[in-house]
C-alpha cells in the first residue's frame, strides 16, 4: 500500500514538476489584435490600412523570456484600408492574390531582450514570414506592453512589434504605385488570453 502510494505520489511530483517548467501558452484575442501597415501612395502621402483576421498562439515564461516564441496567422481577404475598391484591387492578382495565397503566416525562430534600467521588456524578434507563397526572414522590434488578470477571470499578456518588408521579396511589387510603395511599414499589436 505505501509503495503504491509513494509512486503515486511520484507521479504527481513529476507532473506539477513538468508544468512549472513549461512557458505558458496564450491564444491571441483576435478583437484586441491588430497587423496595421503603411504604404507609400506615388511618393504623395501614405495609405494606411490593416488585417482585421489574425489567429495563433505565443508561449512566454516571465522567467525565461527568451525563450518566448510565437505562431500567427493572418487572413489575407480581411485586408482594409477604408476604401472598398481599393481593398477589392489589393485582394487581386496584382498584390495579395488572396484566391490563391488566402493566408500569411509567422513562426518565430529566435527572441532576445535587451537588459533594461527601466523594466521594459524590449528586443529583437526573428522568424520566418510566409506572404504570396515566398518564405522569408523576418526581423521585427518587439516591446512588452503589460500583463494581469482581466475582469472577466482571465489572464492576459500583450505586445507590440515593428518592422519592413520590401514587397518585391514577396513577389508581389507593382510599379504603378512608384519605387517608394515598394517599403511596407507594419506595425503589430498582440494581446494573448492565457490557456
């Protein structure tokens, strides 16, 4: 009987052992998350715009932040800009061909803090974009906003990212719009609901 008990009691050890090693796991909160770019519009002024859809997931451990990583997807036909045939024309062939590519897609594959004196997390995020069928390397600058407990019981934690992408590296560059439309400018806000 205090054999069975002691292995039992042992596995419950390694289990609990188990799950305090592991990051926390978030599922983005599609209503607070947003991917917003800006573009330049024949050198002119810029048009802004954003995805409406995006989903995945990000792992983070307040003890190893490092060791964070994220997997997010974006749909492709939720692109706005607050112009109907405009959007209709970037849904098209001649930029996001969304019938074909309906989805872009980010896997982190490194995440670095830098030491900070004010206590904000800040650092450098690698990883792979997929966008128009092509794989690329993707390097964004990422910043903490917070994390706690919401109203409703939950547990959440949020984030910022900025980066560039050069729409010819997707295959996707239109010259209509001038060399200067070929910079996409993004910036990405993240808020997770932990599991």
């Amino acid at each position: 009987m205090n054999r069975k008990i002691n292995t039992i009691g042992m596995v419950l050890f390694l289990v609990a052992a188990q799950a305090v090693g592991q990051a926390n796991t978030y599922e983005i909160d599609e209503a607070h998350s947003f991917v917003q770019f800006r573009v330049s519009h024949l050198g002119f002024s810029y048009i802004l715009g954003r995805f409406n859809k995006i989903s995945g997931k990000f792992q983070f451990d307040a003890d190893k932040p490092n060791e964070a990583n994220i997997t997010a997807k974006v749909r492709m036909k939720s692109i706005d800009t607050n112009h109907s045939l405009r959007d209709k024309h970037l849904r098209g062939k001649d930029f996001l061909h969304v019938k074909g590519y309906p989805e872009a897609s980010f896997q982190s594959t490194r995440l670095v803090w830098e030491d900070s004196k004010t206590g904000t997390l800040k650092g450098t995020l690698e990883g792979i974009l997929t966008l128009h069928g092509v794989a690329k390397s993707m390097t964004f600058n990422v910043e903490a906003i917070g994390s706690g407990k919401d109203p409703w019981g939950g547990y959440r934690r949020g984030f910022m990212a900025r980066g560039s992408l050069m729409q010819s590296n997707f295959s996707m560059q239109n010259s209509s719009l001038g060399t200067e439309a070929n910079a996409v400018y993004l910036e990405i806000y993240i808020e997770g609901v932990q599991n």
